[in-house]
C-alpha cells in the first residue's frame, strides 16, 4: 500500500480525494490543509508521493515543491490544481514536480487518472533509484578494483584511473584526467604502444598485450592489459576504451634471472628453487585474479552464457535464476530450449554476417516452469578473429518495463476514445447552437439582438476550432515511433501545378512519430497560403557536426524578423494558427528542432535539426 500526503486549502476535497483514492485499499492518504503543517508531516512520517493543490494561503504549491526540492528529496510530487496557466504548468516541472493533473470534469475520471499519476511517479521514482545504485555499484566496482584500471576517450585522453592504477604508478587520478595516455609510455616504447592503442579503438581488443609503465618516481612498470571498446548508442561507433592490466614486473624480472642464470650455467638448485616459489606464488596470484572475476560475473544483475554453435556451454547464476533451470539443465543444450517464439537469439555465432559485430535485440523467453519474460539480449564473439569460437550472451530481465509500456499504452486508448466520443457530443451541440442561431436571424430581425447573435456565433465557432484542434493533438505521441524514407512521404502530389518541385534527398530515413508526413504538408500549405507569389520550392539536407539538416525552403515573400519565433506559437498566424504548432510538437516527440531561417523578402527557410541517432541512410538514390 502506498502511503500519499494530499495538501489542500479545500476540505471537501481533501475528504474526497481521500474517499476516491483509498477506495481500492491501494493507497493510504494523510490530509492535510496547510503547506506548513504539511512539511512538518513530511518530515515525521515516510510518504510514496504528495498531492498538492497550486494556489493555497501561506504558501502556493511551488514553492512547497521548492521547498522539498531544497532538502534534496526525491519524494514525487504532484500538482493538482484548478490553475491551468501554462506558466505555472512550466514552472512546476522546472522545479522538479513529477506529473501536473488540472482539477475539474468527472470525478471518478479525474481521481482515477490522479491515482494512476501517483502510481506512476513512484514507480519512476524506483526505477530511477534502481539506476543509481547500480551505477554506484558499478564505480564501485572499478574504483576498488585490485587490477589497475584506466579508460581513455577516442582522442586517448584519461577518462578514468582507478586506485590500483594509482598505486601501482605514484600518480593521482586528479593528476591524470583529460591528459593524453601516452605520458605513461615510456619514451623508447611509445611508439609501439600508440599503435596498440590505435588498433584497440578500430576493434582490436586486448588479449595479454605486454605495455610498459612509467611510475611517478621515474620507474617502469611491465604490464599485461586486456582491454574493450566503449560504444555508443548506435552500438557500432567506439566512443571509449577500458582497459585492465596486470603487474608482471616482478615475473619478467624473474624469467630475466632465469633466462640468465641458464645462460651462465652458474645457478645453483637453490636459486632455482626459490625463483620456481617466486613463479608459483604469482600464479597463485593470478589465479585469485581470476577468482575474483568469477566472483564478479555471480554476482552481476545481467544474466551472462557462452555459446557455441547456439548450444550454452557456460553460464553464471544469474542466468540459472533467470530461466528457472539449473546449471545441469541448461550445460550443453541449444538455447532454444528457453526460446518462447522461433529462434531469434545468435544464428550460427554471426555466422551469416560478413563481419562480426555485437548486436542487441529483445526476445521472450520460457523459464522452466512456463512464465514468459521479456528480456534485452546482447551478443558478442568471443573473438572477432574467429567467431566459430563462440558468443557471449548477456541477457536483462525487462518484463516489468514492457509490461508498464503496454499499460501506458492500454490507458492512452481508453483516454483517445473519451476524448473522441466527449468531442462528438460537444460537436452535435454546437451544430444544434448555429442551427437556432439560424433561426433566431430569420425570425427575429433585430438590430438590437443581431451584435449578441454574432458573439454568440463567433464563440461557437472557437469552440468548433478548438475541437478540430484537440482531434489532430490527441494523436501525437500516441503511435510507435518508425524509421520513415523522407522521400516517400513528401507531399509532392498535393503541389499546385504553378510551384515547381525540387527534391534532393539521397535515401534518408528519419526515425520519428508516425504523424511525421503532416509535418511536410503543413510546410507544403504555409508555402501556398502564405509565402505571396511562389514558383519554387526546393527540399534538401547538409550534414552538421551533431547530425543532420532537412532544409525545406520556397521563394516566396519570406516571413519577417519579428515573427519568426512566434509563427510557432498556438493560434498566432492568418488562417487557424496551429499548423506550424503542430510541427514543431510532432518533431519534438523524438527529439527533432525546426527554425525558420530565411531572408524577409527572399523566401521562407525551415530547418529541420535531426539529432545523429534519428536518422539513417539508405541505398536510395538521389532525386530531383
């Protein structure tokens, strides 16, 4: 049960709230009627999420969520408000409110949609306090690791030393970030050791490759490093490298004293005896090295197997919970035996892919006793060399997470469907408003009642206006975003006959929301209806150093200076006023920026700012 602290200045509501939330038993909720004394309560007693109204005497909302914020809680915060002011809608998520719910309509409607708010906050709030943990465990991890541990960024500046690197150095780690890894090498082996680093950011990884060290004191230090890429969200680009080495100082020393003392033939049984101890005791160093590598692959979250020839031949327990098997149950059986739908995990170790490469996806699997669970699979080769070797698996649990997604989406539906059956009704009374407005002119012709008549008529249809409006806005974000050819969905057939058309788009693919096309057309119809006198319109795109430009541009009369932002603006404009705001919403759903960047008098510039992850080339072919 989640315990809820509600703050209101209305006791009816706080009675209620509190009747409607704990009416499932799924909440507790304290009511409280002053934000002071609220804070108060929130400092005896451990709250899920607060409820609290905007406008309150003493105190307004915001400046309770500041005053919460201020003590470095995360506790989730709702506004719950009759206020509907964009501004305060702004300021409250500025200063950290989860969710803005505005008071009014159906009860039952707004309180469920309340409860599903709070449900919503705290399981973020979770998740978020999930995330945290597992990166301090993580850093953790790196920071007391005993191997020396350092990452370098794709221009080999130190990005992270761990302690045992700074021991077995002399140098600091606040010494070392942002500076060039080569200021260790040794001078007479830098040059080598700069090829390895090259090598390794272009793929090649580490296996037991021997660099020397310079210590702070002036020393050199002989270490074997292993080492990985860091990739990127694409999963191809190497954005870093981690490397972990091992000290062998002190076993090349000893294989030099061996190697001599053959040479010389004057090493006595003693001295060999003893050098053999000195060679075992690092072996058994070694060995507990390894044993701690084992103990972190047990006590990962991740679920991590081998395969060979899509048969498991190791795996940790995580894994073995994960599936519900043991590690007899799954030890040389094909992964298809945890597969629910047809294979989908590692098809012959990459074997039908030309290069190697580590790929991510997600599956569904079936534990041993018959739940499926949804997971995120990461595959890797072994050795990219030779994939026959082998793949690793790494598999996360996100059943939770998807089952949350299709809850999301399972309430937006319903939401659509009220929103589309309350649109209708308010639709059939304002044709019922013009039609006795009608009548009303034709009965009574009056000079004194026709001004009220208009009034009347014009608020009828702004109403009318803002229902069109809410259709086209109920739509956005509610549909899987896709990778869409540019190309294809370009309005070209809807182009008048007296505007020539250029397209120059070599097979790009954007990935944003499926309303994407109405973008084009609503460019298509400010050209039309506003640019004057237009005969061209081109579309292309330029590369930029943090992605992709898609330039739509005419040459029409252009849009002035001093409207260039506000052409943006809901409602600003000659004809509705939204179509403009309606692209810049659809864009931003996933993270694309549009400008107006053209010369008052020359033509209207749009530019549509594409983040690099958004957008793809294809084989297609340049057009005009």
């Amino acid at each position: 049960m989640l315990n809820v602290l509600y703050i209101d200045d209305e006791p009816g509501l706080l009675d209620l709230c509190k009747i409607f939330l704990e009416e499932k038993r799924e909440f507790s909720v304290d009511i409280v009627d002053s934000p002071i004394e609220g804070l108060k309560d929130i400092d005896k007693k451990k709250y899920d999420a607060v409820i609290c109204d905007y406008q309150m005497p003493g105190m307004d909302g915001i400046t309770l969520l500041k005053e919460l914020r201020a003590k470095n809680t995360t506790l989730p915060f709702i506004l719950f408000t009759g206020r509907g002011r964009e501004e305060v809608v702004i300021q409250a998520i500025n200063n950290g409110a989860d969710f803005y719910l505005q008071k009014g309509g159906d009860p039952e409607s707004q309180f469920a949609e309340l409860a599903h708010k709070v449900r919503q906050a705290v399981e973020k709030r979770k998740a978020d306090e999930i995330l945290r943990e597992t990166n301090v465990y993580l850093n953790n991890l790196i920071t007391y690791a005993s191997g020396p541990i350092v990452t370098y960024d794709i221009n080999s500046e130190i990005t992270r030393f761990n302690r045992a690197f700074e021991k077995l150095t002399g140098f600091t780690e606040a010494e070392m970030l942002g500076k060039d890894f080569d200021t260790l090498f040794p001078e007479d082996s830098r040059a080598k050791s700069l090829d390895l680093i090259c090598r390794a950011l272009f793929g090649e990884k580490w296996e037991a490759v021997e660099i020397p060290i310079r210590t702070a004191d002036g020393g050199i230090r002989t270490v074997i490093w292993n080492s990985a890429n860091i990739y990127g969200p694409d999963g191809i680009t190497p954005v870093a490298t981690i490397a972990q080495g091992t000290d062998i100082t002190e076993r090349k020393k000893a294989e030099t004293s061996l190697k001599n003392a053959y040479e010389e033939l004057a090493a006595t049984e003693e001295e060999l005896r003893q050098q053999y101890e000195q060679l075992g005791g690092q072996e058994r160093e070694l060995r507990r090295s390894q044993e701690r590598l084992s103990g972190i692959l047990r006590t990962t979250p991740t679920g991590i197997a081998i395969l060979r020839d899509r048969v498991i031949t190791e795996m940790n327990d995580r894994f073995c919970e994960m599936t519900g098997y043991s590690r007899d149950d799954l030890t040389g059986k094909p992964i298809g035996i945890i597969e629910a739908d047809a294979a989908e995990v590692v098809r012959s170790e990459n074997g039908d892919r030309e290069e190697p490469e580590a790929m991510q996806t997600e599956a569904r699997w079936r534990k041993k006793d018959g739940t499926i669970i949804t997971v995120l699979l990461s595959t890797t080769p072994l050795d990219p060399q030779h994939p026959s070797e082998g793949t690793t698996l790494t598999a996360l649990n996100i059943t939770s997470r998807v089952m949350a997604e299709e809850a999301l989406r399972t309430a937006n539906r319903k939401l659509n469907l009220l929103s589309s059956i309350t649109r209708h009704d308010i639709q059939n009374k304002t044709a019922i408003i013009d039609g006795n407005l009608t009548l009303i002119r034709n009965k009574i012709a009056s000079p004194e009642i026709d001004p009220y008549i208009d009034k009347i008529s014009a608020a009828n249809r702004a109403i009318q206006a803002q229902i069109r409006f809410s259709r086209v806005y109920q739509d956005l974000g509610s549909g899987v975003s896709r990778w869409q050819e540019v190309s294809r969905i370009l309005p070209a057939a809807n182009v008048p006959e007296t505007i020539r058309f250029h397209v120059n788009i070599d097979g790009i693919e954007v990935f944003a929301d499926p309303m994407l096309e109405r973008v084009f057309f609503n460019l298509l119809d400010n050209s039309v209806r506003h640019g004057g006198t237009v005969r061209e319109i081109r579309v292309s795109f330029n590369n930029s150093g943090n992605g992709l430009t898609l330039v739509w541009e005419d040459d029409g009369d252009g849009i002035p200076a001093g409207e260039k932002e506000r052409i943006f603006e809901r409602g600003y404009g000659k004809n509705t006023g939204l179509g403009l705001f309606l692209a810049r919403e659809i864009l931003s759903i996933t993270g694309i920026a549009i400008r107006e960047t053209g010369i008052p008098g020359k033509g209207a510039r749009f530019e549509l700012s594409i983040p690099k992850e958004s957008y793809r080339r294809t084989a297609g072919r340049k057009t005009d």
